[in-house]
C-alpha cells in the first residue's frame, strides 16, 4: 500500500518507479488480455514449456504441408485434406459417436439461421450440455493452435511475389488519387464516434430507389464437393481488373448523379456505402480503424432555393498495409475473377446500354426465356445427414453470350436475338422463401432499442430473428466470442431436474413461435427494379459495372437526417416471374486451415451487416480460402437476417451488429450540426486515436499544419507494416464446419477421438465373425 500512495499522479512514471512491471501486468491482467484478444492459459506452465517442446521443435512450412482429395461426406464427391503441422497433444474427451451427434446438431442449428426457420429445443439443449463438457477442451484447442503460430511467425508473413506485385501496383495508383484532393488542411475543431444524444430509438428506414445504372455479372457458383483452388496469378487477375484502372474516379465529389439526386429528394448528405461500412467497422471500445475522409460541402441552387449537400468521399488509401491485410485485398479481385463472368452472361438495368452500342428502351418487353433457380440444398425433400454436403452449387456455364435484360422485376429475360439454349439447371444455396430479408416487418426499417441500456422507457420495440433465437437460448448456449477468449466464456454446469428442462423446452418452442409469426409476415416489395429516375438522363458508369442510389432516413428520438447512398453488388442471378437475386461476394483468408474456420471480428461482422442493409434483397456470399494455396475452403450463403440470428445466438442481443449505426448517427449529425461553410475538409482518425475525429479545413496557405500530399508521397509501397503475432492470430470458430469436419465427423474445436468410428465399426463386426467361425469348427469335428 506505502508504494501506491507513493506514486506521483502528476508526471509519468518510468518502469523503475512503477508500482508493477509492465512484464508482469500484460502477463497477468485479464482485462489486458481481453482487450487485446490473449486467451489465458488453461495450462500450469510446467505443461506451457511442454507443449512448447513439442510443438516449438520442429520447423514447418504452411506451403508444404500435403495437401490431398479425399472422399466427401458420404462417400460422395472430394474434399480437401491438409497434413497437420504438428499431431494433436491429446485425445478428445467425446468419443466418434458423440462428435458425429455433436457436429449434426451444428448443423443443425447454423442451417436453421440460414433458412430462417426455428430450429428445434432439443438441438439447443444438445448444444449447452456438450459445450459444458467440451469447456476446458475448447480451450485447450485454441491455445494449441495459437502456440502452434506463435512459434512459426512466417506463417504470417510470406507473400507470393505475383501478390505483391499486384497489390503494390494497385495500391500506388489509388495513391496517385491523393492529389485529386487539397493538399494543405487547417484543424478546426473535433467531433466524436459516441453520439451526444441520449438515445432512445434508433431508426434507418429505406425511402425508395431512385436510380439504377449500368451492368451486373453473372454469378458463378462452384460445384459441390470438389476441390476448387482460386486462380493467384499475377496477369491472370491483371487482366480482369487493371491496376491502372482501379483507381477511385467514382467520388461522391465528383458524381454528378449524386449532385442532381441529393437535392431533388431533400438529402442533406450524399455517401457512398463504402464509407458507411468504414464507419460501422470502427469498433469500440478502442476504435482502432484508422482513415481519412474527404468531404466536400457544396451549395446547389434547387427551385428557387439554395440547398446545402455535404458529399462524403470513400476513405483515401490506407498508409500501411501488412502481409495479411495485401492477401486479403489481393483476394477480392481473385474470388470475382473466378467466380463470375461478364462475357458468357450479365445483367443490365433498363436504359443502361446506350453507351456500349445497345438500344433497347424501358418499355420494351424482351423474349423471356426459361430458368430455374437453383434449389435449397437442404429443402423439404429428405437429406441425409450421414452426407451433409459442402456449402455450393452445381452449375455448368453457358458458351453462349447472353445478356439479360432486368426490366420488370416480373419479366427478365434476354435481348431481343440473343436466344440462349439452357440445358442445364443451375443449383444455388436458396434460402426459403418465408425468409424475410430485412430486420423490421415493415420494409426496411431497423429499429434499434436503446431504453434498457440508458434506463429509459422505448418508444417503440421490436424484436429481430436473432433477439428471439438468442432470447430462447440465452442460458442455453456458450457465449464463445469471436476473435476473443475467455474463462468465463461458459457457465459452470448446474444439474437441472426435470421440470426444469421441461420449463426451457416450453420456453424455447413459444419464442420460436413467435419468430416464426413475424417471419410469415409480406416481405417487403423488391424495390431493386422500380427505378423513380430516366436512367438514359444520368450518366453511365464504367462497362460491366453498375451504381444505385438509394434515399433513406436516419432517425435518433425525434431528430432525422435525409441520406443519399450510393452502392454497388458485384454479381445476380435471376429467373422469369421471380426477383433479381443479387450478391456480394467476401473473401475470408484463413491461415490455420489444417485446424479449421476463423472467427470473423466484430469489425467484420458489423461492415458486413452494413452493407447487406444498405442493399435490399442482397445475399452475401463468404468465400473462406487457404492463405497458402488458394485453395477454395468453403462458401455461405447469407442474408442480413441471418447475420443477425447467428451474431445474437453466440455474442447475445445485447452486442447485435446493428448497433454499429451509433456511430454512423454521431459522425453524420455532427457533421450537420457543425454548418459547415462551402469548400473542402477532411476527417481524420487515428490508430490511437480512439472516440475523436479531427475536422479539417482546406486553405491556401503553405504553414497549414497539415500537408496531406506529403503525407501519402512518403509512403512506401514495396514495404510490408509489421504486426506481432498476437495481433494476426485469430480464435477459430467454434461454429464454423469445414468440409473436411463434415467427411471425418468431427466438430470444430474438438481432437481426435480416443478410438476411430470405423475402428469401432470392425471391432463389432469382426467379434461376430470369429464367434461364427468358433461354432463352424465345432459343427465339423462334432459326430
């Protein structure tokens, strides 16, 4: 106690004069640990310097590591098999039976999410009461896999050449785009990613599409149960997306679409859904997403009356990038070259094709030919789980060019002359189609309920799916967070009676009964083609791409703000008499493939979420691939709706994604509230820089404290930013099954069972036959 009352508040200390050691403080604060993501050991540390023994010994490469085809689930198709780096320390507490039982009921529950169905309460009760067993191996997976990394950091900084190039070469031309910019800056003031409201009610309401320009490629699904590995070559990716060309020339700034919209509807911020996304992944409590924003506030002359618009460009380019983070970017381009086209088939909006040569008017009403969507996978018809197979379709690509027409949302077909042959059906991952895509019944509107958190009565409340799955199981389920670890992440196993199971089943059906109530309700109208705009008076963008302008309300309590959005998908599918169904397609980059699925952060989590609400209808397609070889892991399929069933079911309601809309409210209301003057400005923010943003005003003069052209010239590149191990490692998914887990029916996080299932299998058989060979003998030598 003498040395914490000694300590001097009023100047820093150095480590001598401190009260601990900062060595003793990261190696034995849990709130240090939970904050930098760092599992706390289940291990004494006699059994630490074991496992590092074993594990720390031998050097590997991820890269060499074999990798096979093996049968897939059920005997059916290939899968892709990838050699351990190091064997597993210890046999699983479960044994083959139970996995196989364990990972169906995952299955189970994940695909229920999905298809936006309720999933039964003997799953959940299945699922606690195998987790509370499973507690310390969980933990002691995750730790072995970590160490497994830490003690092989190149796993985390090998780039393929080619990559590099690539990235390097797309990174410097986006640079290039810093100049397109003011160069000297002035501070003016700070605003804040913590609203200044207490709020009550949080409400984004869809107010109705008023512009859809350009073209949308054909989606390709890759086939079931086989192994696909991601075309990574240089000139191949090259070829598709130029990095000459991928530049940002779409500003908001400089989009004249936006600068006749934004005032035509009332909008008094014009954005792109790009910077939404930026803004919805800056995560508390450290907000450690660092950008720049450039923003540019313009005075329009409207009927008379001059109207004040602040159009908010996409953050500039990142002044660092690490290995991890160019793969990632890197991967983007490869998953749209291999899985879409633009020269067999693509889709066009009405009134988008004058520029490339086609002529065809709104009301034109082009030969409708036949095609089925693909079919759920896990639809009414029985399925056997014994097979369960891996998230994908089967389809075969026309050789034909074909390009249809997306006129009324009831009447797709192609251009007139344009008569395609389809002979085969295409598959598809459908969801079903009670599944609502939106978060609210009443169109896309999400209400967000704040009352509980601020002790406050809600005006209005709402449950989403999610709320009534996690609602059900909120005692019933593990809270494993993802990316993060932690001891008291299960509860301590209670023995309950029977009456009490009873009372959780009824619990549990009665709020699935409710979420399947809401689910029934109209979904909302497809707004995708009911364009309110001439598209053939605005101009087009770049060929094969395509732009939609969307107006909607962000509303806290009683206060609102009109927003122009502007967004994009990469690829769509559709039939006669059915919507267009359209997707954003995600790459995941996973570096410990051999253990299974990583988690993807809250920062993920919540870009995600924000860009399927700003797109109504649209389906996110994850696309997990192997860092080292591009292998094609597997893909889901999922909607906003799901996004949050399966966010509240693992984080609970109280951590929903949707929440990530606080901070898009106190950016954009402080920029209103702030009256900005005509000209140019720039929002910063900090690594460090944690709830406060720095506004800044462009001026002339040379002594200005900030020169953004010098900023960005420095940068290098060629050069990779380094990050510990500590930061790339990420927690593998508990709830994520992998292909390879479906055809050796193990769960994730779990070892090797004690004895194999086929192993069993021969036991029991071949005990039969040595009895029967036994009375054989007998029968020959009796007389």
């Amino acid at each position: 106690m003498e040395g914490f009352l000694s300590i001097n508040w009023d100047k820093a200390v150095d480590e001598s004069s401190s009260f601990f050691p900062k060595d003793v403080f990261e190696s034995s604060s849990a709130a240090f640990h939970s904050l930098h993501g760092i599992p706390q050991s289940p291990w004494s540390n006699e059994e630490q310097l074991v496992m590092k023994t074993n594990s720390g010994g031998k050097t590997w490469s991820p890269s060499k590591l074999k990798r096979e085809s093996v049968q897939g689930p059920g005997g059916q198709g290939q899968v892709l098999k990838i050699q351990l780096p190091v064997p597993f320390p210890k046999k699983s507490i479960l044994n083959a039976g139970e996995q196989k039982d364990y990972l169906f009921t995952i299955n189970n529950i994940m695909r229920s999410f999905n298809k936006g169905v309720p999933a039964e309460a003997n799953d959940f009760i299945h699922m606690k009461e195998t987790q509370i067993r499973l507690k310390d191996e969980v933990q002691e997976f995750q730790i072995f896999a970590q160490t497994i990394m830490k003690n092989n950091p190149s796993a985390y900084t090998n780039l393929d050449p080619g990559i590099a190039k690539y990235v390097n070469d797309a990174w410097k031309t986006r640079l290039a785009t810093v100049h397109l910019h003011p160069s000297f800056y002035k501070l003016i003031g700070n605003i804040t990613l913590i609203p200044k409201e207490n709020i009550i009610t949080l409400d984004m309401t869809l107010d109705k599409t008023v512009l859809e320009l350009g073209q949308i490629p054909y989606q390709i699904f890759p086939k079931m149960n086989t192994v696909v590995k991601v075309e990574r070559k240089q000139n191949v990716i090259n070829n598709r997306y130029p990095t000459n060309a991928l530049e940002n020339e779409y500003q908001v700034s400089k989009d004249r679409n936006a600068a006749k919209l934004a005032p035509k509807y009332g909008a008094s911020i014009a954005i792109s859904s790009n910077t939404l996304s930026s803004l919805a992944g800056n995560v508390g409590p450290l907000f450690r997403r660092a950008w720049d924003i450039p923003i540019t506030v313009k005075e329009i002359f409207v009927q008379g009356k001059i109207k004040k618009v602040i159009f908010v460009d996409e953050p500039l380019p990142p002044a660092e990038m690490s290995v991890v983070e160019k793969n990632a970017f890197f991967n983007r381009f490869a998953i749209k070259r291999q899985f879409s086209t633009v020269i067999s088939k693509c889709y066009k909006y009405p009134g988008s094709g004058k520029k490339y040569g086609h002529s065809e008017s709104i009301g034109e009403n082009p030969l409708n030919v036949t095609e089925d969507l693909p079919e759920d996978i896990f639809e009414s018809h029985d399925v056997n789980l014994d097979s369960i197979e891996t998230f994908g379709v089967e389809k075969s690509t026309p050789h034909q060019s074909e390009t249809c027409l997306l006129g009324n949302s009831k009447n797709v077909g192609f251009q007139e002359g344009q008569i395609p042959e389809i002979t085969e059906k295409i598959k598809i991952l459908e969801k079903d189609e009670s599944t609502v895509c939106d978060s609210d019944s009443s169109g896309m509107s999400l209400v967000i309920d704040t009352g509980s958190e601020y002790g406050q009565s809600p005006k209005k409340k709402r449950k989403t799916t999610g709320e009534h799955i996690s609602s059900a199981v909120n005692d019933a389920s593990s809270r494993i967070i993802k990316g993060k670890l932690c001891e008291n992440n299960i509860k301590s196993p209670l023995k309950a009676s029977q009456s009490t199971t009873t009372n959780l089943l009824n619990v549990i059906l009665k709020d699935q009964e409710k979420m399947m109530q809401s689910q029934r309700k109209q979904n909302p109208k497809n707004t995708s083609t009911i364009s309110k705009e001439n598209p053939q008076k605005y101009f087009q963008p770049k060929k094969n791409e395509n732009l939609t302008y969307r107006t909607w309300d962000l509303k806290v309590n009683e206060k609102s703000v009109r927003l122009l959005v502007r967004s994009s998908v990469d690829t769509a599918i559709a039939k006669p008499d059915n919507p267009l169904k359209t997707f954003l397609m995600v790459p995941k980059t996973e570096y410990q493939p051999w253990y299974g699925a990583e988690c993807y952060s809250p920062r993920e989590i919540n870009e995600q979420w924000m860009d399927l609400y700003l797109r109504p209808e649209c389906n996110l397609l994850r696309m997990r691939l192997d860092a080292y070889s591009g292998h094609l892991l597997v893909h889901e399929q999922k909607d906003v709706a799901c996004l949050e069933a399966e966010n509240s079911f693992q984080y609970g309601t109280q951590n929903k994604p949707a929440n990530c809309l606080k901070n898009v409210w106190a950016v954009l209301s402080s920029l209103c509230d702030l009256n900005l003057s005509p000209g140019k400005f720039l929002l910063r923010h900090g690594f460090h820089d944690g709830i406060c943003i720095q506004v800044w005003e462009s001026t002339d003069k040379e002594s200005s404290s900030l020169d953004l052209h010098q900023i960005y010239a420095e940068i290098d590149t060629t050069a990779n930013a380094v990050r510990d191990v500590g930061e790339n490692w990420v927690a593998l998914d508990p709830y994520a099954v992998l292909p390879i887990q479906r055809a050796l029916f193990r769960p994730p996080l779990t070892f090797e069972p004690e004895e194999g299932f086929k192993k069993i299998i021969r036991k029991k058989g071949g005990g039969k036959k040595k009895k029967n060979k036994k009375k054989e003998s007998t029968a020959k030598t009796a007389p």
